[in-house]
C-alpha cells in the first residue's frame, strides 16, 4: 500500500514539473526611469526617459515621477512615441513642482475604441537641469496606474529607480569615480529588490 501510496505522489510529482516546463513565461510589465549618463556636470542639461516594459494591452497611464530638488529642475516633459504606436492619444505632461521635487499627474491614453499597445518602448521624456549643487540624485515613480482597452487595472512590477550624481564639472573623471562605486552599488541593490523577476 505504501508502494503504492509513494508512486502516485512520485507520479503527481512529474506530472507537475512536465506541466511547468510546457507553460509559456509570462513577462510582468513595468516601467523603468532610463538615464543617458550616471554624472552629469552643474548646469547641464540632460533628458530622463520613462520606459515601459512588456507591455500587454496598454491603453492609459498616469504616474508621479520625483526628484532631488536641490539638485535638479525639470526644464519640460513630452511624450514618448509607444503609446501612439495604437493610434491617436491624448497626453497631459502633468504639475511641475520645483520646489517640491516632482512632476504629478503625467498621463496619457488612446482614443475612441482602440485596442492597447503591446512590447516595449518610450512612455514619457522629462528634460532636466543640473544645479550648482554636486551630489547624488534620484528618481522614483510612485503612483502609477495602468489601464488595458477594457479600463481594468493591468498587474505590474514594482518600477525600477534610477540614479545621477551632479559633479563640479562636466566630465570630470577625478570627481566621478568616488561616486561611482556607490552609484553601482545602489542601483544594484535596488535592481534586485523591484525586479520583475523577485516580484512575481
């Protein structure tokens, strides 16, 4: 009986591993804050993408997107093309709070009766000026919503933060590499806690 009993369980076992390795991966969608550079120099001016990633059926988006203030100033926000990949949208740039360090109430959506846009690519771009301030910066999504063409909520990962460190000058390769290791170090370690991976 207990032969038996085990070669059932062995059997279930099987069954379930050989069902697992046939289910297709479901990527979970997310948005990261992609940087062109981790230092800028004072006074410069650079652009912040906010990307979205595996995306199934999106049709409308909002989110806040927030800064070192002391550091940095956003200068302007436009859209990115992936939404209007699915046709005509409507696109709000949101508040730009200098003060405060945020930009609140970005969103955008198609039109009329239009299916959603799947894949990856460029939500929102937001322009910002360095200070006369050297240090290090970051940035963060918090509030987002994502709608799919039926407006239900989509399921997403925990967004990806991203980092900058202002330095006296454009460039300046002695004045980076303090910074560097710490910048690494950071964005690694937030890279594995709000993976999509670690978060399904």
């Amino acid at each position: 009986m207990e032969d038996i009993m085990r070669n059932r369980i062995a059997a279930a076992v099987l069954a379930a591993v050989l069902v697992g390795w046939n289910l297709p991966a479901t990527a979970v969608p997310y948005l990261s804050i992609e940087v062109p550079d981790h230092y800028v120099g004072k006074g410069e001016q650079f652009v912040v993408t906010i990307r979205m990633n595996d995306a199934e059926d999106l049709f409308a988006y909002q989110f806040d997107f927030t800064f070192d203030p002391g550091l940095l100033a956003v200068t302007g926000v436009e859209e990115g093309d992936f939404l209007g990949r699915g046709g005509a949208t409507i696109f709000y740039p949101g508040i730009v709070d200098n003060d405060r360090g945020m930009v609140s109430f970005t969103l955008g959506t198609l039109t009329d009766d239009l299916a959603g846009v799947d894949g990856t690519g460029d939500l929102v771009r937001i322009a910002l000026r360095a200070g006369d301030t050297a240090g290090l910066a970051r940035f963060a999504l918090p509030d987002i919503i994502m709608l799919d063409s039926a407006l239900v909520d989509i399921d997403f990962a925990p967004p990806l933060e991203n980092y900058v460190a202002v330095v006296p000058a454009p460039g300046t390769l002695a004045l980076v590499l303090p910074l560097l290791p710490l910048l690494a170090a950071r964005a690694a370690r937030t890279r594995r806690a709000a993976s999509p991976v670690n978060a399904a």
